[in-house]
C-alpha cells in the first residue's frame, strides 16, 4: 500500500487505524450484517455509536450535563448564519473578531441578520497575526462575542481564549481537540469534522444548554439549536458515517490524550518554522507569536518557484501544499493524524529544493 503525504487543508489525514477499522467494518458492522452506511438511525447499533461519539466529545472537551453536543449538517459554513439566526435579534449587538477569511465570512452572514460589532480587524494585517487582548473592543451586553481559533487560509491561531463579558462563541473548525483548554469559557463551540475529527459531512456543535433555550423560537424547526437538542441530533437523518467515522476518531483522540498531542502537534509544527527561520529563500506569512500548530503558511521567491516546489513535493509523495487559491503561497496542513514522518519529510525537501535554487 503506498500512502501519500497528504497535506490537505479540509478533508484531511484520518489515523490510519481508524480507517483500517472502519475497513473492516465496512460491509458487516459487527455481526450486523450490514454496513452503518444502511443501517437505521433509530436502530440500537447506530444509537451505541451516536451516543458514544456524544459521550467522547463531551469527556474530550470536559464538559459536563450543562452543555449538549450536536451533530449537524452544512459543515461550519451553516454555523455562520445558524447562530445570529438564533441570538442576534432586533435592538441587539453581537461581536465579532474579524482576524481572517473565516471570520469575515462568519462577519458577511450575521450582517445579514442583525447589528455586528467588529471588536477587532486585522484581516488585512500583513504579516497575518491574531488580535492582542488589548486591541479588542467589547460591546457591554452583547448577546455573543464571536471567534475564530485558527485561520487556516493565512496560518495564524488564537493562543489564548479572550475574556469578553459576553458569551463566548468559537468557531474551532481547524484547531477543535487540538490541545488542552478550558473550553467551558466557551458557550458555544462549532466545528466542521474534516480537519481534526473525521470526514466531512457533520459539524459538531458544543452549546450550553440554558444559552440555546434564549433562541429564537419563530425560527424553523430545522434551523433552531433547540430542535436538535431535543431530539439528540435525530430530529431528521443525521449523517450516521460520518458521525461513525468522529465517534471512531474521537476514540483515538482518547487513547492519544491531548497533552501529547499538543506536545506532537507543536513539534511537528517547528520542524518547519525551523528551516523556514533559518533561510533567507522561505519566507512565513504569520507573525511568529501567532503561528499556527495546524497550518503552516509561507511563500518562496517567486512564484514560479512556489510552482515548481509545488509539483516536485508531489512528484516526491508530499500532496497538496499548494496555498489557498485567494492567497497562494504554500501550506502545509498538520493536523492531529497527520504523520510527523511527513512533517519530516517535507522539512528535508524545503532544505534540498533551497540549495537547489536559492
């Protein structure tokens, strides 16, 4: 079996063993004589899997009974008018921190809803960089104050949780279980599963149960947060592979623990900083304080050399590194399953191609 380095920003590296696992369950779960993929949703077989997937993501993130876990669908994108379309309401503020794309476009939808304050803007920031504490203009009596952890397309991530006087909600779609926190700062938390907890086709939602019951209850039944917490995620078919692909991958979260993977994520990320330090032919596109575990972002000379390394690292079995079509540039994503062979990898192909055309 020849398995590529796949340096994907979203669908990304799975655990291989999690994917051996589903493999060979794929056509027969567990004597069931069907594949999860056929079975019924309201079945005891899918109703293990969707509560221990629950139950995983509950104990990974620490959270107790106050919070429900949801899996829904139309990924983070849906999150972005989902959550103004319950809380934003007339004669009302939220906060926003525009640090990047994603946070624009969460910005874009709740504009369409209701009042938004930019609590802080460096979108446009070159180097990219994360907001200081002190830059970041609260609303008194915002309804939330809206974040995004990690921008994959400029590479820089949130290191700490900010203090709003709101409540907090976080769009961790890229760096979600990535490493400990305490994410009971947080009243909501949602995140696409296809960078750090499975496949694509489910996004998590982590919300405080008494915050949900404050949505607006004029909204339909589909689009309330209150819908599916009553129905524990089952109000319509939920995507039940993909929620047991999160469930199998939250398992392995489990068994690896999030300290260590916070230490594995951190090195894996500074093997590449560190040849990108020490050359005057890679240049980061991040503020080093601001740097990103997950996505390492950076540009070469010109950009026929970003071309040209491009295709020689696929050539060589390293996929996908070629920057975000409205940025460019190179990134290479490193998730929590991507392989530090491959971060290794890559380091020693940065250091070869350099003094082959620096």
């Amino acid at each position: 079996m020849a398995r590529v380095y796949n340096f994907g920003a979203g669908p990304a590296t799975l655990p291989l063993e999690v994917l051996h696992e589903a493999q060979a369950d794929l056509v027969d779960y567990k004597g069931a004589g069907m594949s999860v993929m056929e079975m019924s949703h309201r079945g005891k077989e899918y109703d293990a899997i969707h509560n221990e997937a629950i139950a995983n993501v509950k104990e990974l993130l620490g959270l107790n009974d106050d919070y429900a876990i949801l899996f829904l669908q139309g990924g983070a994108s849906m999150q972005f008018a989902m959550l103004p379309l319950n809380f934003l309401g007339e004669r009302q503020t939220a906060d926003y921190v525009n640090a990047g794309s994603w946070g624009a476009a969460a910005v874009k939808q709740a504009r369409l809803i209701g009042n938004v304050n930019i609590a802080a803007d460096c979108q446009k920031d070159i180097p990219t960089r994360m907001p200081e504490a002190s830059e970041m203009k609260w609303t008194p009596g915002a309804v939330y104050s809206h974040i995004t952890t990690n921008e994959t397309i400029s590479g820089a991530q949130i290191k700490e949780l900010p203090e709003t006087g709101s409540p907090l909600v976080a769009d961790m779609s890229s760096d979600i279980l990535s490493r400990p926190l305490d994410y009971t700062r947080c009243t909501m938390i949602y995140a696409g599963a296809q960078k750090n907890l499975g496949p694509s086709g489910v996004a998590l939602v982590a919300i405080r149960k008494d915050f949900a019951e404050t949505g607006n209850i004029s909204l339909p039944a589909m689009l309330r947060y209150q819908t599916h917490i009553e129905s524990n995620s089952l109000y319509n078919t939920p995507p039940c592979f993909s929620i047991y692909m999160l469930c199998l991958t939250t398992r392995w979260l489990k068994k690896v623990g999030l300290e260590n993977l916070f230490k594995q994520n951190r090195d894996k990320a500074q093997l590449i900083y560190d040849v990108i330090d020490a050359s005057s032919f890679y240049r980061g596109t991040a503020k080093k304080e601001c740097r990103s575990d997950m996505n390492v972002t950076f540009r070469l000379p010109t950009e026929e050399l970003e071309t040209l390394f491009i295709k020689q690292a696929s050539d060589a079995g390293m996929k996908q590194l070629k920057g975000h079509r409205s940025v460019g540039g190179i990134r290479a994503s490193i998730y929590n399953a991507f392989p530090v062979e491959g971060v290794q990898a890559l380091a020693a192909f940065m250091r070869d191609f350099e003094a082959r055309n620096g």
